[in-house]
C-alpha cells in the first residue's frame, strides 16, 4: 500500500489540510505544529482498533 494523499478537515489542530506524500517524505517541524497529529490520523486510517 502506497499512500500519495491525505486530507483532513477538523481533525485536531487541522481544520483544512492537504499534506502530499512521495517516496521519501519526512515529518519534520516546529513543536506545536501537528506532527504527532498526523501521524495519529495515519494511525486512524490504517489500523481500524484505534477507531473503536
């Protein structure tokens, strides 16, 4: 599984976003800028117990 695109829209402190992905994309940032957010919502997406 490859994925290119992720949107989110009022999750956490993302209330409308598009973040591309390529072969080689890094997390990287600030503190307090949503990093550990998205890879929650990675999270979410992939493993379905989270969401329960």
């Amino acid at each position: 599984m490859k994925i290119e695109q992720v949107k989110l829209k009022g999750f956490r402190n993302y209330k409308d976003a598009t973040i591309n992905f390529n072969n080689n994309t890094l997390i990287i940032g600030e503190n307090d800028v949503g990093k550990t957010n998205l890879i929650y919502a990675l999270r979410l997406m992939l493993d379905r117990s989270l969401s329960e």
